[in-house]
C-alpha cells in the first residue's frame, strides 16, 4: 500500500525542499523605475494605465503609489512625492520614511520613453505568479477535495482561471486614429466583397435567407426555433455544413489561420449522436435517403454516391460533441478549447433546453436556469467573437391555435430567450399539419386539401421574428423530407421561358 512518503508522483524529499524555498518571479527594481518616472513625468502613467493594475506590483507600497498616483492623474491633479505623501499613512520600510522613499523614487526615476517597458516586464511577472498560484490550487483541490467537488468540477475552474489569465492584460487596446478604424472598415468590405455573395457575416449556403441577415454575424446569438417535426436540427445542420465546406483560409503571420470563405464549425449535438448527424449529413450531400443508409438498403450506384460524398467530406473543418447533459460552464469551456486548439467561426448548440445550468438540481428554478444558459450563450459568442446557432423548443401552444405560424410569446420556459437573442427565426412546415388534418379519399374536402398539399408540398417558411440589425420578414426555403434537405426554392419568375 502506497503511504504519503512513498507515493509514486511525490518528489524526494530533498528536491521538495528547494522547490518550496524557490522565490516567485518579481523584479523590484523594475516597480521602483516606473514609478519613480510616472513621479517625475505624469505621462508614463498613460503609457501603462490601459493594462497595468496595482495588483501586478509584488510590494504593497508600490501598489498603494501606483493606485494614489493614478487616482490623482485621473482627477487631473499633479502626481508627486509631495503630493502623494498625505494619502500613503505609515509604512515599514526598513528605518526609511514614507517621504524619504518617495524623494529617492524620483531621484532614480527612469525615463519616460522606458515606462512601457518595464510596465510590460510588471505585467508579465505578475501573470507568471499568478500560473504558478493556480498550478499550486489545482495540485491542493486535488489533494483535499470537498465531498461534493468532482474532478471534472475541478477542471473547469482551472480552465475558467486560466482562460482569465490568458485573455486578461492585453497590451493593445484604447484610442486609435480614425484614419485606422476607416482601413479597418474598408478591410471588412473588402473581404465581403471576394466572398461569395458578398456578405459582411458567414454564408449560411441560403441565398434569401442570407439577403435578410448579410450572413450569420460574429458575435451574435442566433436562435432557430421551432415544434418538433419542422425540422430546426435539418435546417441547423444544413447551414453548419455548408459553412464548413466553404472554407478557406489563409496563414497570419503568427502562423494561426484566418478565414477567407466560410468557417471552422464546432456542434454541439445533445440529442443525437455523431453517427445520426454524420448519416443526415451523408443523405444530404450523396441524394440516398438516411433511412436507406440505415438499413444497408442500397444499389451499388447509391454506394458509388455516398463513398464520393464521404470522400469529398473528409478534409472539412467540422467537428462534433455528442455529450449529453452537459452544463453551459461545460460547454464554455470545451467551446475555449476548440477556439485555441484548431480554430472556430461557428459554434452550434442543439438544443437550448438540453442544456443544464451551473447550479442544476440544487433546487434552482427552470426559467433562472435557462436565464443563466442563454446569458452565458450569448456572452460566449462576444468573447469568442463568433456566431453561436442556438435551437430552441416552442411551447404547445402553439398547437391551439388555427394559424400554427410561432411567434415570439412562444419561445418555452422563458424570455430571456428572445431578450438574449440577436435574431430569433422559426421554421415552420404548413405541409407537416396538413398530412396530419388528411381526409378520407372520396369526401368532400379531399380536392380541397390535395389542392393545399400540392400548393406546400416540398416548401418550408423561416420566418425571422427578431433581427437587431437587419429587417424581419419571412423567408420560403424548399424542404427535402427524405434527405433531410433544405434548398433555395425556386421562382417562377426566376425560372428560364419556355419557347
């Protein structure tokens, strides 16, 4: 039996004792240059203030300076030893008084050209003590774990604080030339312009559906929503499929990759597996039915067409999460981690209800739950700065009424749904109720309703119900049932005369 001495992962006993008595990184002469220079010449705190915090300096009293000073600054007041020493109190510094280091500071201040600098190098300690606190709390959560903290708990908060740290104290940011925002502006064009058909946000691969929205825009958060049957999951998988098969890239010079066309896709599928989405997808792209698939019930010319569809889907950046149940804290962080590892302009979540929150089964009430999952939705798309396509069930009552057209106030279980959201579109099927209203043959209303179904047979409506920057309106697609297919629908107006 393994006992604390002689357990294998623990170093010996020597090594463990120079490793507790290694100094954390800090330089405190770097601290006293810069602040002996925001001292002498106000300005240098303007060089660091966008990213430097007084919690990034290692002794309290330069802490207590930098935060004083910047107080001052900021009320348009002159930062000095004179000006600082009323507000610093009494400190231990070794026989010196507060006024006699404050004097010394500015006497061996830098200059000001050298404060971004060795603000950096502050910065950069900082954030290298605080990997080494978390690698510290990861290895004594670890060891003294509380009853009710699962590991997997315990993963997510150390990818929670390092996510933080990575994303927190960037050096860029603040005002910029107008001159830079106009290339910047023109740049975006640009690129709408060499993509096909010209969008500003990602072609969903629908021609009228991406004329009402300019493509699906980064940032934002888009519900599909719709009763069970109408086919959201199809129409969710389509757009996805179509964005990944339209990808191209080209390399930065950091080496990552940016989209040129179309997108890196990531799908979360709560409710179907990754071989169900992967067969609709097969039956989509080869023409073969998914129930024929399924059953090996196939001609060898249908074979021919799903191993040349396979084959053309292989090198596509799509990429599946099948877990079921999983929480929105869960989501986030595996969403993080696609983003880091290989890239992501489109994250899919089918569906919202599936989802649990963070504080599922302590008794929380469902509509604060879904609150807190689409709160969390929508602040991931901004921080990762993509598209989120988020399905949604509608509640029954939709079924009351005599138009089956949803609306808004049918949204389930709570509205901050349609509050969170960008844009809100329903897919509706008039055909789906029609077959389930048929009469029997011979009566009267049978011509009537053969009428109505040849009129909406193979059509499908996406009515945009919400849009913050764009019109609302209703957008007819074609539905292919047994492919599980949605297409453009062609017009007749659209159509080449016969002669």
């Amino acid at each position: 039996m393994a006992t604390v001495e002689n357990f294998p992962g623990r170093l010996p006993a020597a090594n463990s004792s120079e490793r507790a008595y290694r100094s954390p990184p800090l330089n405190v002469e770097a601290e006293q240059a810069l602040l002996g220079a925001i001292l002498v010449n106000n300005d240098a705190f303007d060089r660091v203030s966008d990213f430097l915090k007084p919690e990034h300096f290692v002794e309290e009293i330069h802490r207590r300076i930098f935060e004083i000073a910047g107080s001052l600054i900021r009320a348009g007041k002159v930062a000095t030893p004179i000006t600082l020493k009323t507000f610093l109190g009494e400190h231990d510094l070794g026989g010196v008084t507060v006024q006699q280091y404050l004097a010394r500071l500015a006497a061996d201040a830098t200059t000001v050209i050298n404060a971004f600098d060795y603000g950096r190098t502050i910065h950069d300690l900082a954030v290298r003590r605080e990997l080494i606190q978390i690698g510290e709390d990861v290895v004594n959560v670890a060891y003294d774990a509380p009853v009710d903290s699962s590991p997997r708990e315990q993963i997510e908060e150390a990818e929670r604080r390092l996510y933080a740290v990575a994303e927190g104290g960037r050096y860029d940011g603040g005002f910029q030339r107008f001159s830079d925002a106009l290339k910047t502006a023109v740049d975006m064009a640009a690129k709408a312009y060499e993509r096909d058909g010209h969008l500003s946000g990602l072609a969903t691969g629908l021609t009228e559906l991406d004329h009402k929205l300019g493509g699906l825009q980064a940032s934002d958060l888009v519900i599909v929503a719709g009763r069970p049957g109408m086919g959201k999951t199809a129409l969710a998988t389509n757009i996805a499929f179509n964005i990944a098969k339209a990808f191209r890239g080209e390399t930065r010079p950091d080496g990552t990759t940016a989209p040129i066309d179309g997108g890196r896709v990531g799908f979360f599928s709560l409710e179907m597996s990754a071989e169900q989405l992967a067969t609709r997808i097969i039956a989509e792209q080869s023409g073969v039915p998914s129930y024929k698939i399924r059953r090996g019930d196939i001609t060898e010319n249908d074979f021919q067409q799903v191993a040349e569809a396979v084959r053309e889907m292989q090198a596509i950046p799509f990429y599946i999460d099948q877990t079921g149940g999983i929480s929105i804290a869960q989501l986030t962080a595996r969403a993080r981690r696609l983003k880091r590892q290989r890239g992501l302009d489109l994250l899919v979540v089918d569906y919202l209800q599936l989802l649990a929150g963070s504080r599922s089964g302590r008794n929380e009430n469902r509509v604060q739950e879904l609150t807190e999952i689409t709160t969390g939705l929508k602040a991931l798309a901004k921080e990762l700065n993509v598209p989120i396509l988020a399905l949604s069930q509608l509640s029954r009552q939709v079924e009351q009424r005599d138009d089956k057209r949803p609306q808004l106030s049918d949204l389930r279980e709570s509205g901050s749904i349609e509050q969170d959201a960008d844009v809100v579109m329903f897919v509706f099927r008039e055909e789906y109720y029609l077959e389930n209203r048929k009469p029997r043959e011979g009566t009267e209303e049978f011509p009537e309703w053969q009428r109505k179904m040849d009129e909406m047979h193979g059509k499908a409506e996406v009515i945009i119900g919400k849009q913050r920057h764009g019109p609302t309106g209703t957008v007819e697609l074609q539905f292919e049932a047994s492919l599980t297919r949605f297409g453009n629908l062609a017009r007749e107006e659209a159509l080449p005369e016969i002669r």
